[in-house]
C-alpha cells in the first residue's frame, strides 16, 4: 500500500465526527469510521473540505485511527475567505486535514500533560492536560472517546494549522517594522525572544501610529510589517495596490487590547464612568463639575493619543461616533504619538485624565488609577466575555510578496502566531482568541503555499 494511499485514507478518517453527537456520554459506533461517515449534522465543512481535497473515494483501512475533528463553528472562525482558499488549494487542505489524524486508537486516558503525538502529516502536537480539560496544540477538546470500530474521535473548538518549524538561528537579513505604539511593545517582546534564539539579522520597530504604519506599508513601500491597533482602511488598501510593486496588505491578529482611561492616584472622586460621561470629559465639559456636581469645579487636564493613533481612531469610533471635531476642540488638550508622554502628563495632576493601551496602565499600576467604563473593570474575564467597552484587536499586516521574497520576515510572523499566546499577557495585553489565531495561522500558510507554486 503506496504512502499516497496511506495518506488519503487517513484524511478520510476525519469524516467520522458527522456521525457523532456533539453533547454527552460516547458510545462506540457500528461499523468502521467511514461505515458512519455521513448521519450526523453540524460538520459540513468538514465534508467540504474533503471532498475538495479528493479524497471522499478513498477507501479506509483497518486503522486503528484517532481523529481530532473540528466543528463547523471552528471552521467559520477562519472566515469564508480562508476557507476558500484551502477548498482551492489540494495541497493545503491536505497539510491541514493530515495534521488533525494520527496512527493508531489514542483515548482521553492515554493523553498525558506534555506529552507529544505525531500527526499523519509528520508534525507533532504537544497535548497539555489540567483540570480544566485536554488541549491539542491551540484546540480544546470538547468532546472525546467517540468509538468507532476502527479508531476514535475527539472533538475540537479550533481548526489546527500546521507552520513549519522555524528556526531563528538560521535566519538573517533585516526586519523592518513600524506602526500603532500600542502593538509596539507586545512586537518588541517578541523580537526580543527571536533574537534571543539566535536571529542573525537586523531588525527596527519604529512606534510611529497606526497610521504612520500604514503610510510606510502602503506609500512608500518600505517596511516589512505594520503594527496596528485598528484594521486597515480602504484607501489604505488602496494606496498599497497603487505602488510601482502592488502589495496585498494580510491581516494577522495578534492579542486584545482592552483601552484604558486613567487618572492620577492622587484622584479620590472618580473611579467609574459612562461612555457619555467620557464624551463630555474629552469635548465640551470644561471642569469636572460639568460632568458630575458631585466632582470639584476644577479644569479637566486632557491627554491624548496623536490623530495617526490608531488608539486615537479606536476611541473616537467608539465614544463620538467617528465624529473627531468635539475631541480636538476640546480646551486644555495635549495630544502626543509617545504614550509616555501621556502617562507622564495624568501622573503630574489629580485633574489629568489620558486614554492609551492597556500595557502602559500595566507598567504604572501603582501611580495611575484605571476607571471602570460602564461599571465594567477591564480584566481577562470582561474582555474574554466581550463585557469591556472598549476592548479592541490587535493586528500585525505583511504581504504575501514580501512574506515569500524574505524568509526572514515569514519566520518571524510564524514565530509571533505560534508563540504570542504564552507572551502576550507578560506585556500587559489580553490573548486572541483560539480561532482568530487559527485564522492568522491559515492566512501565513496559504500565504507560502500560493508562493511554493508561483
């Protein structure tokens, strides 16, 4: 039986979970995994991708098999155009659906904490065990021991995306990066690692605003990587089509920011606000008696993110309406790119009041005061259940030109989606989710799978 074979049977094994139900106790099913391939409701992806990968036909074997299956919810989580990108390319569908299969019947009981398996596709997956469950790689299991009579199937959140290994030690040349001064820190750390496993080249990452990253993406063509903390516009899109090389700009989040409005310590009269309230401190309310009697009639001392911010874009969005003018109208207002700047100017007066990422609350916890907004404090749990306010993504754009020209900066977005998750909180940021990073993973190896076949 030729390794071809081998494979295709194997991918096939992942059509079983149609067969199993999504909810409660396990039983063994009858017949061989593909006996049950077809009954059950909730993986139509799953059998999609199959079928585009050509390998419905394929006969299975004796196994035994273990597939780790994800649902359609996981699938959706990758987006419609990732999605057709894998439908279209056989190849990567194939990377994708062999790395979810492994050789031979692996039960919950077998699965240790540390532990690696190695999946048909001959990459591994570390499998990490606690008492909140089983985790594959970035998946959870959600449902495990689903019996056939030739395997078993765990059922999985996340589409698993299988990178190649990346080595920092056998890549150089430079790396050039610019953007939003609140992705800037979280990239640093991760520079810091590559470097620190032996990246023999050069490197910048200049905190110049997301727009500023933007600019030097898309008009003047020289930067590898955007940092960003909103998503790219569409005359920014169209200002890297026009270049003399077009660049496609790829969108890869990274992390959760939950934005931080702050006071000075020595402030003893506020601790929460409304959005509203926070419209009229950052526009037309000259005193804090203006927004609450409650508050002293004393000027309100006002730092901001520079308008090439894209904590500046954020916060407008969300607390005027996209609607700039009441905020840089706004009197005794001093606005500045270096959010330092900022922490510095609320720290000097019991009246100062700035807005910037959360990492930089983080770092001057003891001198800055953070305001619950809406009675919501920001923390892991609110923004993990999309109860902060104003929490918000974080991105890093590239091109897929670029990404495949340097090798170097392919390896560096590999080594940040495969590592930020166990960074991002050290930083002051909040993780991603299972499936944008999944997404993010996707978009890189369609990426350099379209750049292996040009």
């Amino acid at each position: 039986m030729n390794n071809r074979f081998v494979v295709k049977m194997l991918v096939l094994a992942l059509i079983v979970v149609l067969t199993a139900p999504m909810f409660g106790t396990a039983s063994a099913q009858d017949g061989t995994i593909v006996d049950v391939a077809s009954n059950t409701e909730g993986f139509s992806t799953l059998v999609a991708a199959v079928q585009a990968a050509g390998l419905v036909e394929t006969l299975s074997g004796e196994g035994p098999f273990t597939v780790f299956a994800p649902t359609d919810e996981a699938f959706a989580a990758l987006g419609e155009d990732v999605i057709a990108a894998a439908l279209a390319d056989p190849d990567l569908l194939t990377a994708i659906l062999t790395y979810h299969v492994v050789s031979g019947a692996v039960m919950s009981t077998d699965l240790s904490d540390g532990m690696e398996v190695e999946t048909v596709n001959g990459e591994l997956l570390f499998v990490q065990v606690d008492d909140m469950g089983v985790q594959v790689g970035d998946a959870n299991v959600v449902q495990a021991d689903i019996e056939a009579s030739n395997g078993v199937i765990h059922v999985i959140d996340t589409v698993l995306i299988p990178l190649p290994p990346v080595d920092p030690a056998m890549l150089s040349g430079d790396l050039i990066i610019a953007g939003s001064s609140t992705v800037g820190p979280l990239t640093e750390a991760m520079l810091g690692l590559f470097d620190d496993l032996g990246f023999a080249g050069n490197f910048s990452n200049d905190q110049i605003g997301s727009g500023g990253g933007f600019e030097r993406l898309c008009v003047a063509g020289d930067i590898d990587i955007s940092n960003a903390s909103r998503p790219i516009r569409e005359e920014e899109v169209a200002n890297c089509a026009a270049l003399p090389t077009p660049r496609v700009p790829l969108e890869f989040r990274v992390g959760t920011d939950a934005l931080a409005v702050v006071v000075s310590t020595a402030n003893d009269f506020i601790t929460d606000v409304t959005l509203e309230e926070l419209a009229l401190i950052f526009s037309t309310a000259e005193t804090w008696a203006d927004v609450n009697p409650d508050w002293p009639a004393e000027p309100i001392l006002r730092y901001i993110p520079g308008t090439d911010s894209g904590t500046f874009d954020y916060f407008v969005e969300e607390v005027f309406d996209e609607n700039a003018e009441p905020i840089l109208a706004a009197s005794n207002t001093q606005l500045s790119e270096d959010d330092n700047v900022l922490v510095q100017g609320v720290e000097g007066s019991p009246f100062a009041i700035a807005f910037f990422g959360y990492a930089y609350y983080a770092e001057e916890a003891d001198r800055l005061k953070i305001l619950n907004i809406e009675g919501v404090e920001p923390s892991f749990e609110s923004v993990e259940a999309a109860e902060y306010p104003l929490a918000r993504p974080l991105f890093i754009y590239s091109d897929a030109a670029v990404i495949n020209e340097k090798p170097q900066v392919a390896g560096f977005i590999n080594f940040y989606l495969s590592n930020v998750q166990d960074v991002i909180e050290e930083v002051g940021y909040f993780p991603a989710s299972s499936g944008a990073i999944a997404r993010a993973k996707a978009l890189l190896a369609a990426s350099l799978s379209m750049g292996m076949m040009e």
